[in-house]
C-alpha cells in the first residue's frame, strides 16, 4: 500500500515559516502544533529566509522585463512598417 503525500498550501507554509522565524516556540512544539514533520517546518522556514530578499526585488525585475518587452515590440513594429512600405511600393509599379 502507498501512502499519498499530504501537501499543503503556499499560505500555511508562510504562517508556519513565520512562526518558527518569530523563535517563540520551538520547532518541536510548532509541529505538534500544525501536525507537521519537524524537518517541514525547518525546510520552509530555510526556503523563507532564503526567498526574503526577492520579495522586494520583484518589482525592479518585472519592470526591467516589461521595459525589455517593450522594446522588443517596437522593433518588431518598426520591421513591420518597412516590410509594408516596401511591399506597398512593389505593388504600385
């Protein structure tokens, strides 16, 4: 018989992570109290610490990214338009 994995979502990770970084109860007590494993809890609070600094770097990655879309879209834009010009002439004669 194989037992299913039990998974669990991304907002109780978090509220668990919280927990063991604010170091009020000890991991021990925070898995008896969430019926998680030990090694969970000091997995995402790991993954936690590890991710914080991303949260406040999103919003120059992803304004970087659109300014790069951006550009790239004007290009193609631009490749278009003479690609039209071209053809429009071509058809003229």
């Amino acid at each position: 018989m194989s037992k299913k994995r039990k998974s669990y979502s991304p907002e109780f990770k978090a509220k668990v992570a919280l927990a063991a970084l604010k170091n009020e109860m000890t991991i021990a007590e925070l898995a008896a109290r969430f019926a998680v494993h030990p090694t969970m809890i000091a997995s995402w609070k790991r993954s936690l610490h590890e991710g914080a600094a991303d949260i406040f770097d999103k919003g120059q990655k992803s304004r970087k990214q659109s300014e790069e879309q951006i550009d790239e879209l004007y290009r193609q834009i631009g490749k278009l338009q003479v690609e039209r010009d071209f053809l429009s002439k071509k058809l003229s004669l």
